[in-house]
C-alpha cells in the first residue's frame, strides 16, 4: 500500500514567491512511500520457434519409374503399413522373370554335376576311371554351387525392386506433402511426399550463452502456442548445442513436446514460445524507482519512519519488470518497512 507522509527536512527554502524566513527552521516535504514485502522475482524471456514433428520422414522410391498411383492425398492420416503410392516400371517385371529363368537353369546344372559326380566316385572304387576326373568333376560342382548363390541374389534384387515399387507408411501419421502427380516420372530416390507424426512436437530456439549455461538434457521448459490461448505446456529439452551459431553467437536448443488430450490441437507449423527463467530470486521486493544507484557502485535506499526518513546501503539481487529484489547488510530492512518511492531525490 502505497502512502503520502510528511518528512521533516533541515533548511529546506519555502517556496520561492515567499520570503526567506528570519531564522533556520523545519519544514515538512511530502514523500510517497510503499511497503516491503518479502518474495520471489521471476522474470521470463520468450524465444520463438516453429513446431516440427519429432518423427517425420521425405518418402521415395529406390527405382526409377513412372508413378502410377497415388492413394494417398495430403492431410490424409495413414496408418503404418498402408498403400502410399505405386511406381510403374516396365523393366522390373521381365526382369524378374529372367532372374528366375537364370536361377531355375543354374540349379539345374547343378543338380547334374551331383549326380555325376557321385558316378564317378563309385567307379573309383572299381578302377574304371582316375582321381583326376572325380577332382574336375568336384570343381565345376563348386563353380555351379557358386553359380545358384548368385542367381538366388540377382532374383532377391529383382523381387525387392519390384516391391520398392509399392510405397509403404512407415508409421502412423498425417501427409504433410504431396510433391509428384500420377502421370509424372520420378528418378530413384526422389521425394515423392512427405509423412508426419502427430503425437510428438519439438521446436528448435536460439539462446545466449547465459542462459543456456543453465540448461541441461531432460530439463522442463514451458511452452506457450500463441495461436490457441496463453496456457502452457511442458516440453522436455532433448539437444543443447555446444557450439554457437556463427552468424548470431546463439545456441540452439531444442525442447520437444508431447500432444495431449487437453491440447489435441497443438499442430506442427504453428508458432510457439519457448519460455526461460531470466531471473528467479527471493529477496526482499521494492518498486525500482526506490532505488538510488541502482547500476552504479552504491546502490540504496530511503526508509521512512516517524516522520524521518535515514539512508540505507542495499544489495541488489535482480531486477525484472519494474521490481528489484534487494538484500540489507545487517537485517537493516525487514517486509513491512516504509520505503520512500517518490521525493526523496530532494
């Protein structure tokens, strides 16, 4: 509560249209005053950000083609596992085919090399026909045996291509991005749109080194999305960067956020604020116009009491909004003391 009290000051002058008087005396000078109180000074900066999904994904196909299909239109929400889009490739079918001609003729040969090779080793026994022959035979079963290995890899390739064709959701999420039409050829590994998961949001900042010093992996920072009210919410700090931003000398920072029920409309795209403690003490509270010096080397303050007023040296621990959070040598000041706001510069 804030009160007007009259101070006795020595020698003061009357005001200048009235004469001086004869001899010293008292005056009274009015001074307006406030009530100390005791209490915490938190001070909050805002940094603004835009919101990302945490989990998101740019979706192409492995082989080039025409694309075919696309079941999939943006803002659609998709479930893991479903029909994205579907490449036309008229390479891949024929080469699948040969593939599996290639693999079938390889096995084949094989097979026979076995079966002759088990020959000739019974008629070793009997003397018919030489070591040599067996050994030959032996080889060119490990050549064929060689040869099946890698027709069974060329047809698994064939087959993987002709499955990249088909383009899968790799998890539940919204399309945010459609960037090729039906009709439209696509090189191997272009984009062709753009999956999102809605579940989790972060948003990247930059702070100054100040702050960030305080700062650590797994801490809690409130959140605020402008676009729907002035409640928070509480995101979790998952990068802290070590280095700073040669262009701005700021850190960045990145705080992640899971969506709710209570706010199932937080949606990535959407601005937010990043809110960080610039200053939280607990000291004695007083209006920052009570403060003499406040900057300098000598910072105090004017008590009154009983009709005087006497000079207090303090220190200050933070200033935020108008306020300063101060500390007195010696317990010289206690909540509940008068301390002069207005008219003690005189």
């Amino acid at each position: 509560m804030k009160h007007w009290i009259p101070l006795t000051l020595c020698t003061l002058l009357l005001a200048a249209c009235e004469p001086p008087p004869a001899a010293d005396g008292d005056s009274a000078q009015l001074v307006r005053t406030v009530e100390v109180r005791k209490g915490r000074l938190q001070h909050r900066l805002a940094f603004h950000g835009v919101l990302e999904p945490v989990t998101r994904a740019r979706l192409a196909f492995q082989s080039p083609g025409v694309l075919a299909t696309r079941p999939a239109a943006m803002g659609q929400f998709v479930l893991q596992g479903e029909l994205l889009a579907t490449l036309d490739n008229p390479e891949l079918g024929p080469a699948q085919r040969a593939a599996a001609a290639r693999l079938q003729e390889a096995l084949t040969q094989r097979d026979q090399a076995e079966r002759d090779l088990a020959r000739l080793r019974s008629l070793v026994q009997s003397g018919a026909v030489g070591e040599e022959q067996v050994e030959q035979k032996a080889a060119e079963l490990g050549s064929l045996q060689a040869t099946v290995a890698q027709a069974e890899a060329d047809l698994t390739g064939t087959r993987q291509r002709l499955e990249d064709a088909t383009l899968l959701a790799p998890f539940d999420g919204v399309v945010s991005t459609t960037l090729v039409e039906p009709g439209e050829f696509v090189p191997a590994g272009q984009a062709v749109m753009a999956l999102s998961s809605l579940d989790r949001l972060e948003v990247r900042v930059l702070l100054p080194a100040s702050l960030v010093s305080a700062l650590q992996g797994g801490d809690t920072l409130d959140l605020r999305v402008p676009q729907l009210d002035e409640r928070t919410l509480q995101g979790l700090v998952t990068e802290l960067s070590a280095i700073g931003e040669k262009e701005t000398g700021l850190f960045p920072v990145t705080v992640e956020l899971t969506v709710t029920a209570d706010f199932p409309m937080v949606r990535p795209g959407m601005q937010a604020e990043v809110l960080v403690d610039y200053a939280d003490v607990i000291g004695l509270l007083v209006p920052l116009s009570a403060i003499v010096d406040p900057v300098g080397g000598n910072p105090q303050v004017f008590l009154a009491g009983q009709g005087r007023v006497r000079q207090v040296p303090v220190r200050v621990l933070a200033v935020a909004n108008d306020q300063v959070a101060l500390e007195a040598p010696g317990g010289r000041i206690v909540a509940g003391d008068q301390v002069v706001i207005a008219g003690h510069r005189s």
